[in-house]
C-alpha cells in the first residue's frame, strides 16, 4: 500500500503555496503525524525555509550525490537508474527531500519520453522516468515511517508539475484573491483533467504490454489527481471583511472552481464564505512573518523570546489555532487519522 500524497499546485505563483506547506507540514508534526515534505520546485524555496544556506550549500555541492530530488533522478538522463533519497531530518516527525534549482535541467528528458511512453513496446524506461518522483517518494516515505507526503511544486504546467502529479493522490489549490490567480484556475483544471486522462491511457497500455511480464515488481501510481479544495488567501481587511476591490474576485472562485476544476455547471450565486469546496481562508499575519523567518520556525512557534509579545503573542495563539483546524480538515479530507487535540 503507498503512502498518500498531497500537493499544492497552482500555476498562478505568489498565493502562499510554499509557505502554506511549510505551516501544515509543522503542524502535521505538533499532532504527532509524521510526515515526508518534498520540494520540486526548481526555485527550492520551501528547502531554503527548513534550512541555513550554509547546510543547503553542502547538500548541493559537497555531500554524496543522492541528497535531493534532482540528484536521484539525474542519472535517468544517461543509461543509470533512480537513486535512493536522503532526507533531511528536520524534527522528530518532520522529513525534508530538498530540493535544488538544477531541478529545471530534468525537464526536457520527461518532455522527450511522454510521447514514446504510449508506445507498442520499449516502454518500461519512459514509464521509469515519468514515474520516477513517485518511486522516490514512496521509498523514502517507507523507510521513515511517514504517514503523509506533502509537496510544493512551481507555478507551471510544465512536464516536471505533469510528472509530480501524476505521483499525486489529493490535491490543493492556493488562490489568491486577484484576476490572474483566477485565471490560473481556470487553466489548472483542464490541465488536471486531462494529465489524469493520459496518465490512465499509459496505465492500460502498460497493462497489454510485454514490458510488463518482464518487469513483474514495476509498480506504477494511480494518478488520481483528486482536488479535495481550494484555500484563499486573505488580503487586506477592514472591519472583518475583505477589501472591497478584491471581494468580486473572491465570490467568483466557487463558480470558476466548479467548471474548470471539476467539470460542473456552477451557479454564480455561491458565497464563497459558504462553499464547502472552500477548505479555509489563510489570513495573512503580516506583522509575524519577518519575525518568523529570522528564527527559521513557523508563526504560531513564536515565542516572547522571539519578540512575539503584546498584539504579536495574541496573533500567535490565533495562528496556531488557525492551522491546527486547517490541518485537521485536511486529514479528514483524505483520511489521515489524528487522535483527539486537547
């Protein structure tokens, strides 16, 4: 049985989607869940949030060359196989599979094997590559006893977020309250839709294929790709409510996110406070965030030594109250069990 994973993708950048991982990842582990983060995305921003540059400047450079997603599917681009993964371990449930901008270079060999992967025969080393991120992923999970993969990936549809889906069970979509993060959603669900229609085409072709007789112990992921909801991320406020010019981007996401994501007829008179394919609304606790970078720790782990006090103290407690119920909606959603929360 694999481990599930969840990934949180959006073409759109800049709706929170590394730092979003980075907070549940933390707060999977509070609630005793161990857990496997895994940054493909080129731009290793979620790596540099777990670790100094100092220690990401010896993974890349100086320690053996299995250390990162990339460094374990390199050897693909020649005639060697898949490397196993070191993580790094970041607390007692928390993993991390760092990631590394030479990541960008993986992309034209996954490119170059999508087509041939739906060939009559010779296909087991172009399923190899596409399925590589997965079989990654669930050995190390495996060998530390993770109950959950989490993973961040870039703001793109290209053939490395194609092949990271297609190893991805659930997933969420940050949004921004803006016109491009609704556009992005409106390109994100046909692209969902139709990377899981080609990867089930590969999946039976491999079924009829001889390569498969010859490789009895290959296992493939399923591709479910299922969306389980979407985050929106919370801009200015006054008085309790979203700014004015950002709500008539807000309201349309239920709509938008019925039609391009799960292929529905949508009415446009759903209230976005009242949807219930809307997980939660991430506010922003600006004033926190440089205080919780420079200790390398997430905003509701802020501490009066940390400079957290008075107005900070209280939005700390809020925070840490905030992810504890966003983590455990998220569990629920794909069945992650969590033990009752004191």
């Amino acid at each position: 049985m694999s481990i599930p994973v969840l990934t949180f993708f959006n073409n759109k950048g800049g709706v929170g989607k590394t730092s979003l991982v980075y907070h549940i990842a933390w707060m999977l582990d509070h609630l005793g869940k161990k857990v496997l983060i895994a940054d493909i995305d080129p731009q290793a921003n979620l790596t540099a949030a777990f670790l100094p540059e100092d220690k990401i400047d010896e993974i890349w450079n100086t320690m053996p060359k299995s250390n990162t997603i990339y460094q374990c599917v390199k050897p693909l681009a020649g005639v060697g196989d898949i490397l196993t993964g070191s993580t790094q371990k970041i607390s007692k449930n928390l993993f991390l599979l760092p990631g590394d901008v030479a990541l960008s270079d993986f992309e034209d060999q996954l490119s170059s094997v999508w087509a041939p992967s739906l060939a009559n025969n010779n296909i087991y080393r172009p399923m190899r590559i596409l399925s590589a991120f997965w079989q990654i992923l669930q050995t190390a999970a495996l060998e530390k006893k993770a109950e959950i993969i989490l993973i961040d990936i870039g703001p793109n549809l290209g053939a490395i977020n194609r092949s990271v889906l297609i190893a991805t069970d659930y997933v969420i979509i940050p949004m921004g309250a803006d016109l491009f993060s609704l556009q992005g959603l409106k390109n994100l669900g046909p692209a969902l839709s139709n990377w899981k229609k080609e990867w089930s085409k590969r999946l039976d072709n491999w079924k009829e294929n001889k390569d498969k007789t010859d490789y009895p112990d290959f296992i493939l992921p399923e591709g479910k790709m299922q969306p389980i909801g979407y985050l929106c991320q919370q801009y200015g406020v006054k008085l309790n409510r979203p700014v004015r010019a950002y709500d008539k981007w807000i309201q349309r996401i239920p709509e938008v996110y019925r039609e391009s994501v799960l292929e529905e007829k949508a009415s446009s008179n759903i209230n976005q406070a009242d949807d219930p394919y809307c997980i939660a609304t991430i506010k922003h606790y600006r004033s926190l965030v440089p205080i919780a970078q420079e200790h390398r720790k997430p905003i509701f782990d802020l501490t009066p030594a940390d400079g957290a006090i008075g107005a900070h103290a209280n939005a700390v407690s809020a925070a840490k109250d905030d992810f504890m119920n966003l983590s455990i909606k998220i569990a629920e959603k794909i069945g992650l069990r969590i033990s009752d929360v004191q």
